[in-house]
C-alpha cells in the first residue's frame, strides 16, 4: 500500500549520507513505494485547530554525492492527512522543538502516527530518563545546587559532569580525584546553581567504547555501536572524534535494552538508543537516535526496513 511519510528533520541539505540514520529511515520507507515529505520544525504551525506543515516532497538516493531530489515546491498541507510522521529534529530540547511537539501531538489526533510519540519526547528527557531505571545506571546525580553537585564528587572522587540536554558529546567534563577545575565546572553547567545537571560516577569502562544499543518497537537490535574515544579522551562520541566499532551485544547489553524495550514501548518510543557502558545505563536517546548505517554496514542488518515493517504493520491495524 502507497503511504505518506513525513520528516521532522534537519535541513536535507546537510546530510551525511554514509552515516545519517534519518537519510537511511528515508531509503527504506521510499524503497517500500511511499512518498517521502521534509519538514523542519519551523514549517509547522495551528489554525483554528487543524495541525498544518509547509512540506516538500522528495527522493532520496544512496549516493554520497548527490543524495536528493526535490519533487515540485514546498506545499501547505494539513498533517493528519500523512500516514505517519517520524520526529527526527536534533537536539536541544528547547522551546522551538517543545513548540513542535504541541503541534505533532494535534497532529496525531487528527489522524497521523507519530514516531516518537510527541508526549514522550516532552516528558522523558533523554540524561534524566535513566533515573526511571536506577538498577542498570551507575550512581547518579541530576541537581542544579552547587552544594550537591560538589558533594557527589567528595563522595565518588571520579566524576563525569554534563549538561542535561546536551548531545554529541558537548560539555561533558571529567574531574578527577584531584578536584582540579571542579568549581568552575558546576559553576558552568548549572549557570551557578541555577540550572539542572548531570553527574555520574566516571566509570573506567569507557575505554572499550560507550555502545549504542538500538531498540526498534520494543525489540533490541541484535549488535550495536561502540564509540571508542581517542586517546586523552574520556568522550566516545563519534562527533567528539570517537572512533565506531560495531559488535554484537553482550549479555548486559541484551538484558538492559530486553528490560527496558517492552515499557518505553508502552510510552510511544518506537526508536531508541540507549547508551551503556560496560554493564551500566547512561542515556535514553529517544529524539533522533543514531548509529544505524555503520550497524547495518558491518552487519548487514536493515535497522530503518525493520522499523518501516513496526510502522506497516501498526497501521495497517
């Protein structure tokens, strides 16, 4: 059956064909016949009720060189008239992507099928999702007093801190033993008490990668991602210059992403990536979870086949 599928996404143009999930999401719902819409979130908006986008139809190829084609101008259109939608934008979570939500949620109510489900995306922030989870994660922290956040470390003595809604690998700190730097990285992060962060006990396993597990309607995929970081780093994330190695799950992996799988399901979360490493749960990646081309490269796998199949079959219930 011929389908509509939209994208929330970033701007096509940008793509990075060889390893862009949302570009591999887009081949396999083409390869299945249905016509692919791009919207970035500034094209959505409200009037008098109905959720309405400006979006551009278009035709993707596997080609590193030239990727696309745009089918006709950009058009308005009412959303719940697209069989589905898949929010890909990336972070930050901020009042330009909750604003999407707002509409993507009367969207859904109007008839589209959005993946993620647009609630979920506002209520499960992907730091502090895993405080749900506390038996899989390692000690953890999420605070805005400076007091805490000091504490934690006299406490731990190795810790990582973060920003709660960062991506990529962005304004993540490491503060040793020696506290060197510790107030200024609270004072940084939490804008001096002021904002919540992250800290998490440093965990040693990082040197054999912080692995992304992808889980695909409920179900983990059998191998995942580890981001090695570079030598001096603490960071494995590929955009922090980590370097990507696919493996098989372990068995700590497959009973974190088997445990978790079935209840973010229940939530609406049909693609996810969890972060672990070595036997502990750091993040639920649930907004544009990545990883799939170089896990279906060394593989074999058909990640985004497998979740336009969820997709098919979801609605053709």
């Amino acid at each position: 059956m011929s389908r509509v599928i939209g994208f929330i996404c970033d701007p096509i143009e940008d793509f990075k064909p060889a390893k862009d999930t949302t570009f591999s999401l887009m081949l396999a719902a083409q390869a299945r016949g249905w016509d692919l819409v791009v919207f970035g979130t500034a094209d959505l908006w409200v009037k008098d009720g109905q959720a309405q986008g400006r979006g551009r139809r278009v035709k993707v190829t596997d080609d590193d060189k030239h990727w696309f084609d745009w089918l006709g101008d950009a058009e308005a259109q009412g959303l719940g008239t697209l069989d589905a939608i898949l929010m890909r934008s990336d972070p930050p979570v901020n009042a330009a992507y909750i604003a999407a939500t707002w509409v993507l949620e009367l969207a859904e109510k109007q008839g589209a099928f959005i993946v993620n489900k647009p609630g979920a995306l506002r209520d499960y922030n992907e730091k502090l999702a895993t405080a749900w989870f506390p038996d899989f994660t390692p000690p953890t922290l999420f605070a805005a007093d400076m007091a805490a956040l000091r504490a934690f470390h006299a406490e731990h003595g190795d810790v990582i801190y973060k920003p709660i809604d960062g991506m990529g690998g962005r304004g993540i700190f490491r503060v040793k033993a020696d506290g060197l730097n510790l107030g200024s990285v609270i004072e940084q992060l939490s804008d001096y008490g002021r904002t919540m962060m992250t800290a998490q006990k440093y965990l040693p396993a990082i040197s054999e990668g912080d692995t992304r597990v992808l889980i695909v309607a409920g179900k983990p995929i059998d191998f995942g991602l580890a981001r090695i970081p570079q030598a001096g780093e603490t960071r494995g994330n590929l955009a922090a210059g980590g370097r990507g190695e696919a493996r098989a799950l372990t068995v700590a992996q497959r009973r974190i992403a088997e445990s978790l799988g079935p209840k973010l399901l229940e939530k609406g979360l049909w693609f996810v990536g969890l972060d672990v490493i070595g036997e502990h749960l750091t993040e639920i990646n649930i907004t544009s979870p990545t990883c799939a081309r170089e896990i279906d490269a060394a593989f074999g796998t058909d990640i985004a086949g497998r979740l336009m199949q969820a997709i098919d079959v979801h609605l053709s219930r």
